[in-house]
C-alpha cells in the first residue's frame, strides 16, 4: 500500500480565497441591482414628468380652442358681455375663468410654481378625454402693452397657465404657459 502523506503546507488557503471571492461577487451583484433598481426609478420620473407636461399642453391646447371662439366676447361678463346677453353661449364660455392681469412683480417661474398665484382668482381644471388626471389653469387678460405682441386695437391678448402633478401621485409635475392674441 502505497500511502501519500498530507501536505502540512496548505492550511484553508483554497478555503479563505474561495471565501473572499464569493464576498467580490456578492458585492457587485448587490451594486448592480441596487444600480438598475435606480435607474428604474430614474426612468419612471422621466415619463411622470413628460405625462405631465403633455397634459399641461393639452390643458392649453383646449383654452386656446375656446379662446378662439367667435362667441367669446358677447359671452362672457369680463370681456363686456352683458349677463345673460348671448342664448347661444355654450355653457363653458361665460364660466371660463378670465382674471385681469395684474402688477408681474416679479414675472418669473417661480411666481406660477407657488401657491398662492393659484389661489390668488379664479382657475378651472381640465381632464383630457379618457383621463381622470386633473391640470389647473388659469386665463389672465392682458393689456396690449404687457405683450411682445404689437397692441391692436381689434385683438384680445391672454396668458394661459396650466400647471399639473405628477401621475398616480407620483413626482412628475409641470407648468406650461401660452399667450394666445384673438380676434374681438
């Protein structure tokens, strides 16, 4: 019998470099989720925030529509109609929030980003069809010398201001801005 004595030279060496391999890859595997995990989120805050900027559009979108109509003026009490003045007024018209336009000081993002302009008058939501989503707006009249625009005389100057949250709760949120010139 041919016996093959032990080699006294290795002691757990196989044993400790499997160990700390096992460690190496238990880490990168840990920071590769942890780093799709955050990406993850990463892309879903994008899309809130591109649904809701889409849906700040369409809230403007829509005002511009009843802006443009030829009815407006003899519809609606703040542009001079008289109460009750037009039977063909669709109901939407004379309830259109219209506020006059105040002192901008100052005129800037975070003045329709805070609370308070939304709660300075009136505003009006809008759901797009096929969408329980709600976007605030709010139409201000402008005087002619507030506007890039030249003041005509025969034009009906607004700023449309929506502003909306983010999806299912979520953090997306946007605020949109438009001026739209009409004819009287």
């Amino acid at each position: 019998m041919n016996h093959c004595p032990a080699p006294h030279t290795q002691r757990g060496f196989i044993l400790v470099t499997s160990l700390i391999f096992l460690v190496v890859l238990t880490l990168l595997a840990v920071t590769a989720i942890s780093s799709a995990t955050l990406q993850q989120r990463m892309a879903a805050n994008q899309q809130d925030k591109a649904e809701a900027l889409d849906r700040a559009n369409s809230a403007l979108a829509y005002v511009g529509h009843l802006l443009r109509d030829k009815r407006l003026g003899s519809c609606h009490a703040a542009l001079g109609a008289a109460a009750g003045s037009a039977a063909d007024c669709p109901q939407v018209l004379p309830n259109l929030p219209i506020r006059l336009a105040g002192p901008q000081t100052p005129d800037t993002p975070a003045r329709y980003l805070g609370d308070a302009f939304w709660s300075a008058g009136p505003t009006a939501q809008y759901a797009a069809p096929g969408s329980n989503a709600r976007t605030d707006y709010v139409v201000e009249a402008l005087p002619g010398e507030m506007t890039v625009l030249n003041a005509r005389p025969d034009r009906w100057r607004f700023r449309v201001t929506a502003r909306t949250g983010g999806g299912g709760g979520r953090a997306g949120r946007a605020v949109a801005q438009m001026i739209f010139e009409v004819a009287r």
